[in-house]
C-alpha cells in the first residue's frame, strides 16, 4: 500500500518506516522534527517537514500522494511534562489526530493505523492486562491517547474510519545493524538511561523504588523489541488493506522484568560495572505492567521474534556504543 507516517522520524516511526519498506509498501513520511531525527529517515523516500495541526496541507499532501493508508505515530510522549504542560499535550495528541482525521475525511483516505499506549490501563488490577481491561490513566500523555481512542471510535461509527490502535507496552531496543535508535532530547526511560551510564555518560542509574509490592521491591514492566513493534504495524496496515474490522490490540513480550533485573542484564550484555542508586519511587509509577497479547497473536499472527530483554538491551547497546552522542543533531 502507499502510506502516510506521521511522526516517522521518531524512535518507533523510523523502525516501522523500515519495516513497511522491507514488507514493500511504499512509503512517505510527515514529520515537524520537533522530537525527531531527519537521519532516521532512509534516502530516498518522500519527506514532508510539517506539523499535522495544519489540516489543509495535510489533505493537499495527502491527495498529492494519493495516500491509501496513514500510520500516526507524531504525538508527544513524555509522562512528566505532560503533568506540568497538558495544554499542549491536549493540543498536539488531541488536537493533531482530531486534524489528522479530518484531513483523511476531506482526501478520502479510510485506513489509520494508531500508536497507543499501555499508560490508558493506570493502575491495572490484575495481569496480564487484557485489552478489555478497565481504563484509568493516571496521567495526562495516557488520558489523551485514550480520549484520542474515544474520538477514533466516534469517526469509524459516524464516517466509515477504519482503524486499528496499537497500545505499546515498554518499547526498547533499536534496529539489528545499530543504524537506527533511541535517542530523546530528554532521555526518561530505563534501558537508555542504563547504557548511558554504562557508556560513562551518566554518574549512576537511579532505582526508582525499592519498596513496591514485587519480589525484589522494584517495578515490573514488559519490554518490547522495537522491530516487533513495527512488525505489528505491518501486520495491522495489512489487516485494513484486507477489509479488516476495527481493532485494539495491546503489544507486549508478555514477560515481566524487574527495574534490577533490567540493569543486571544490562551489565551482563556490556560486560561493564556502573554505579546504581536507589532513589524515591516516581511519581505514577504502578508496580506491575504486564501484557497479554494473545489477541494480536491470534487474530494476526504477530509473532515477537526479538523481544527477549537480552537481545533488547544487546541490540539497544550496539546503536549507542555506534552512536554515543545519538543522531549528533
Ligand atoms: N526507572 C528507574 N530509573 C530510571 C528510569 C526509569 O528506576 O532512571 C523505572 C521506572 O520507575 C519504571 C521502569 O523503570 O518502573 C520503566 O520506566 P520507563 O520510564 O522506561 O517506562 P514507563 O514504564 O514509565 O513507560
């Protein structure tokens, strides 16, 4: 199919831009390079620097394009910030898709593959979460992806959308080569902030919490290899392009691993001691986010292939041992 990638020069947008490529879908992406990387982006694909709020020239691009599908990955997506900013949480996440799917209404373009996350569960009651799980975010970034699935099902009922949002449990990991990889302007997340340190970039990594109701006191979460996750969109684009239904599918590996644990295998893998400290719990951080995945498994048959956590941090290690300063923008 020929897509749209909004966000594609993103952490996950650029994987799945390689994905779609591999999988033979032609590919153009849309980005504003607020977050993201123009070296993310592969040679030779068709790049638009612009900001998806303006919805005429989203619609003139995307008719220009004669676009058959979108894939929506540009959203801002730090936890904190989004406590102490929401209006422009509201205004990019919210505001962006409501103008995304407007546009796609005015070019008549039907298929919308959505980048959620595992933050609409909050504080889930019982693992592994299920998509039918209760939803409660406890914080702003989860409240607008979940408002975002609202306005979703709303225009699928009313206008014909069809979609299918993907909610992402803790995405790591880079791609296989090291070309491509994590790098935020500011780094939140546990396996990056732990190759940092172990590059000597950082004085130590901080255990947030050492008393959680969890077998060594630490925070459980499950992570997921980066091109898994872009193997799910292919599979979901591939869904719609076949006539498929709606669909919320939840992507994780469905295994927990502990804040320590992560940081052992994280010595293990760069074979390199760094210092560790504990530290106050952060603030909205349930104890336990594990996945069930079975839905997508089944229905599609996505199969995690490199989502075991050491070939994660393995992975994850190769881009910043070649890339130690990120993308250098
Ligand atoms: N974490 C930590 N130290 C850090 C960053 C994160 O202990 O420097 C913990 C965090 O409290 C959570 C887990 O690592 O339990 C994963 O956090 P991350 O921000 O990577 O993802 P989240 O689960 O918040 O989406």
């Amino acid at each position: 199919m020929r897509v749209l990638v909004t966000g594609g020069a993103g952490y996950i947008g650029s994987h799945v831009v390689r994905a779609l490529l591999q999988a033979g879908h032609e590919v153009v992406v849309y980005d504003n390079l607020s977050t993201g990387h123009r070296q993310a982006l592969p040679g030779g694909i068709p790049f638009y620097e612009e900001d998806i709020r303006v919805t005429e020239r989203l619609t003139e691009v995307l008719l220009a394009e004669r676009i058959e599908a979108v894939l929506h990955f540009a959203a801002l997506s730090l936890v904190g910030e989004s406590m102490q900013e929401p209006q422009k949480y509201y205004d990019n996440n919210v505001g962006g898709t409501l103008s995304l799917v407007t546009a796609m209404r005015q070019a008549h373009v039907e298929n919308l593959v959505f980048s959620s996350t595992a933050a609409v569960y909050g504080e889930p009651e019982k693992w592994p979460i299920l998509e039918t799980a209760p939803t409660f975010p406890t914080n702003v970034y989860g409240r607008t992806k979940l408002v975002i699935e609202g306005l979703l099902a709303d225009f699928a009922a009313a206008y014909g959308l069809r979609y299918v949002s993907l909610r992402y449990f803790n995405a790591a990991g880079a791609w296989p080569e090291g070309t491509i990889g994590e790098d935020h302007g500011t780094e939140t997340h546990l396996v990056p902030l732990i190759l940092k340190t172990a590059l000597g970039q950082r004085k130590a990594i901080s255990i947030f919490g050492t008393d959680y109701a969890t077998a060594d006191g630490t925070c459980i979460r499950d992570y997921i290899h980066v091109c898994d996750l872009a193997q799910a969109h292919v599979l979901a684009l591939e869904h719609l392009g076949r006539g498929g239904e709606c669909r919320i599918y939840n992507l994780g590996s469905e295994q927990g691993f502990s804040v320590r644990q992560v940081i052992e295998t994280a010595k293990k893998v760069t074979q390199r001691d760094f210092a560790v400290e504990e530290a106050p719990r952060r603030a909205g951080d349930p104890a336990v986010l594990v996945a069930s995945s079975a839905k997508i498994r089944q229905e599609l048959g996505w199969q995690p292939q490199r989502s075991e956590l050491e070939t994660i941090v393995e992975d994850a290690w190769r881009w910043h041992k070649a890339q130690p300063g990120g993308y250098g923008d």
